[in-house]
C-alpha cells in the first residue's frame, strides 16, 4: 500500500510512521497468528486489523482493572477510563483508514469494518473474537471479564462509542454487504452498552413482525460459544438491561418474547459465526426470564417478564399466586446455594437442600442431596436450582399438593420466625425420600454436628443448605442412599 493514497486524517509523516509500525507489528505477530490461515488470508485488512489491535492493545486489560472497581455489584470507573476508550477509537479511526487506503472513511464504515472484523475473522485460540468475547458466564459492561480477550474487548468498546447516527448507517451497510453477519454483530452490541450499541440494535424496525433488522436475524441465533439466546445474554449480564439507552432495546426484547410464545418464524437468513436455536432451547430460555436478578432492571423490562411468566405459566394451569411461589422456589433455591457453596465444598461432607412451603393449613418439607461443586460456581448453582425445582414440582404433583401463601396470622408469624424455629425440622415431609433425609438430619443435629446456611421465608418458601459431617452408621446409609436416588431420579425426568 502507498502511504500517500491513504486518507486517515494525519499528516504525511504520520501516515508514514502508522505504516512503518504496522509493517513492525505484522512481524513481531507472526507466530501468533494461526497457521490455518494461508497468505491470501494474512493479507486481509480485517485479519491484519484484529492482530494489530490485540497487540497494541495486550497489556489493556490491566489497565482496566485499575480503572473500574465494583463495589456491592455496582461498578464505577476511574477519571482514565474514558480517555482509554477515546485514545483507542482515534487510533482505531487511523489504522481502519490506513488499511482500507480510502479518503475520508466516515465513521459508520469505520464501525461496519470493526463490527465485521471481529465478528468473523481468525484471531487466535477461540477462533473469532466474538467466541472470546462470550466465553464469559456473566458480562460486565465496564470491562472484560473471565477468559474474555481483552485487548479484543477494549476494541468494541471503543467502536462502540462512535454517534449514533453511525451505527444506524452502518446496519444498512452490513445489511446489503454481508446481511448473514447482522446476528454476530447483534451479539457483540449487546455485550457493551452505548448509546450507538443501542442505536445499532435498534434499527430498521419491520411493521409486521416488530423486529428491527439485527433483532430478526439474532431471532433464532445463540452466541457460538455457549450457545445462550439473546435473552440469556442479558440476564448474565451484572447489570441487566440498565445501561441500553432509552427503552427502544427492551421493545424488541419484547417484541422477540412474543414472536417465541407465538412460535412465529422470522426470516432471518443463514446467519454465520453464531449457532442456531431450537424451539426447546428458546422455551428454556423464556423459562429463565423470571428467574434472573432483577435487581438492574428497568420497569419496563420487569413488565415484559412478568407478561411472559402469566403466559407460560397460564399453559400449565397455574393461578398467578401458584406462579409466583414457583418462581420463589428457584430463586431462594438459587441463592441459597450460591451464598453457601463453602458449605458443600467440604470434603468427606454430605449436604442437602431442605425447602419449606404452606400448602393450605400445614407446613410441608422437601429435601434433597446437593451434588458437589464441579467447574464454574455460577453454572452449578443455576444447575442446582434447575433440578431441585424439577423435583420439587414432580413431588409435590405426586402426592397431589399445591403451594400456597401463609393466610393466617398464626402461620405469617411463624414464617418470619421460621430461620430460628427448631420445630421447622419436624413438620410434614412431602415423600420417603424427605423423611429419610430429614431423620439424618435431625440424628446430626443431636450430636451439634449440623453446619446450616438458612435463608429467610420469602414469597412462599424458606430454604436452608445444610451440611452433615461425621453422620455414621445407618444415618449415614440413609442419607447417602436419598444423595444418589435423587441424582438417578434427575437423569429420567
């Protein structure tokens, strides 16, 4: 390329500087890029872009780190931030044009070439950048987080504070270039919220199914690497829908839940780099819409959900209030679990989950086993909410039991006083498998060798995970025997 032919908005000595340093950097890079990529490849613009960046950029994520604190799940970012985020765009600005060889390159081709790049191109270990970037189990949107690649991450965070106007122009430019791409770029705008993100996602809103133009093609997509639907990638995200600009995002989240429940099709075209869902993997995600954290979300998205909880729940023959008791179920299951995972870790330990639910005039118990802690916590203790409520309903279906609200003053009071009530081990057990675990329990408890993490009643239900370790003799058998029919019975259900 000659220098003179590119128009980047420097001068002609530092045009000459950016390729003399790139040309540099294509050398020091050159083992790192992969050797799947033959030398035709290796001459894209867009291959050479994302190498240049990432390596530019591969000590950024230290620098982020000591930009952005979080602080009780609400993060807050240094005086430096935003100077990293303009340093980089006005950079990536220069490098675009510099490649590209074109005049005056405007900042919606900017956004489209970036946007592109990283949604398709080889970089590394994970393949493109978008598999990096939705390596994570949750999203922050201040800065990257687990495995995902920083100085990638730095790079659509940059691109992404371009004006709005850009990003609406580039739809329509991505929209006629490489239209079965919008599904990958739709999932890298919902990973880093900006008012272009916004924008981008926003666009193009079709008359007849709701959809804008990115959302139809992300209609039936999941990232590639975990393959979550565009829901779940905002329920991972720590700050739920609270930082998309103005509520035209959660309309077409809106939009989407109502395409899914009405099982409409959209033509969303052969979408790549992004995998495909199916029916039972949008319904699951429909059925984990209720039971993220709402703490972040707006009032409008906390409407759409409860919208599609009355709809899935109307399905099963659930009133309202019984919906909302088995939404509490998960919930309290769910944090539980997680705030006392230290108390399943214990080796040589066996622990249990024991619920306590009102059904009409009595207080019933359910128990059961809790698998050891393997691989990331977030995923376990999603996975132990999931099961234990699917136990919990199938139980309480056998033996022709509904949940219901405490109604008297007799039964709320002993609900706020339930976490400090030793009588709460000896109500109803609701099937055999309870009662053995509750006998262990309570032969435990008599020997001071029971370790409880007990969570208050709250919408219908209190849960305690409760830990038993020198439980010997038949109590042990006993216990051990309800652990592994519980994990058999969870594997044919």
């Amino acid at each position: 390329m000659n220098p003179s032919e590119c128009g980047c908005g420097l001068s002609g000595k530092g045009i000459e500087f950016l390729t003399e340093l790139h040309d540099k950097i294509m050398d020091a890079a050159a083992e790192g890029i992969p050797p799947s990529l033959d030398e035709e490849e290796r001459e894209d613009a867009m291959v050479q872009f994302v190498v240049h960046m990432r390596y530019v950029l591969e000590d950024i994520g230290e620098l982020l780190d000591g930009a952005v604190i979080t602080c009780n799940g609400f993060t807050v970012v240094g005086r430096g931030y935003h100077r990293f985020v303009s340093d980089a765009l006005v950079y990536i600005r220069s490098l675009v044009s510099m490649l590209i060889g074109v005049e005056s390159l405007p900042d919606s081709e900017v956004f489209s070439f970036v946007m592109e790049a990283l949604s398709s191109k080889v970089h590394g270990f994970f393949g493109n950048a978008l598999r990096s970037l939705c390596a994570a189990d949750s999203f922050n949107v201040s800065k990257p987080v687990g495995i995902q690649d920083a100085a990638t991450w730095m790079v659509l965070k940059s691109v992404m504070s371009v004006d709005q106007a850009a990003a609406r122009e580039a739809v329509h430019s991505l929209s006629t270039r490489t239209p079965n791409t919008l599904a990958a770029c739709g999932f890298l705008a919902l990973l880093v919220r900006s008012p272009a993100a916004s924008a981008f996602l926003e666009e193009g809103v079709s008359k007849s199914s709701g959809l804008s133009t990115v959302f139809s093609a992300m209609s039936h997509s999941t990232d590639p690497y975990k393959y979550r639907t565009p829901l779940d990638i905002v329920a991972c995200t720590q700050h739920g829908n609270a930082d998309f600009a103005g509520p035209g995002v959660t309309q077409q989240f809106h939009a989407l839940t109502r395409a899914w429940m009405n099982k409409r099709g959209c033509d969303s075209g052969s979408q790549l780099f992004v995998g495909q869902s199916d029916l039972d993997s949008r319904k699951a995600s429909l059925y984990r819409l209720p039971r993220c954290e709402v703490r972040m979300q707006t009032p409008d998205w906390s409407s759409m959900v409860a919208e599609v909880s009355r709809k899935m729940d109307a399905e099963k023959g659930l009133t309202e209030e019984e919906s909302r008791i088995w939404i509490s179920v998960w919930t309290n299951c769910h944090h539980i679990v997680y705030m006392s995972k230290r108390i399943v870790a214990r080796r040589g330990c066996t622990s249990a989950m024991v619920a306590w639910t009102y059904c009409k005039n009595n207080l019933y118990a359910f128990a059961r086993g809790v698998r050891t802690p393997t691989g990331s916590i977030d995923s376990w203790a999603v996975k132990s909410a999931d099961e234990f409520e699917r136990d919990m309903a199938f139980a309480f279906k056998g033996a022709s039991l509904v949940p219901s609200m405490p109604f008297t003053r007799i039964q709320k009071r002993a609900a706020i006083a339930m976490p400090g009530d030793h009588a709460r081990w000896d109500c109803i057990p609701v099937d055999k498998r309870t009662t053995e675990l509750l006998d262990t329990l309570r032969a435990a408890q008599r020997s001071e060798d029971l370790c409880v993490g007990q969570g208050a009643f709250r919408n219908g239900s209190a849960f305690a995970l409760v830990r038993a370790s020198s439980v010997e003799g038949d109590a042990a058998v006993s216990m051990d025997t309800a652990l592994a029919t519980s994990r058999l019975a969870s594997q044919f259900k």
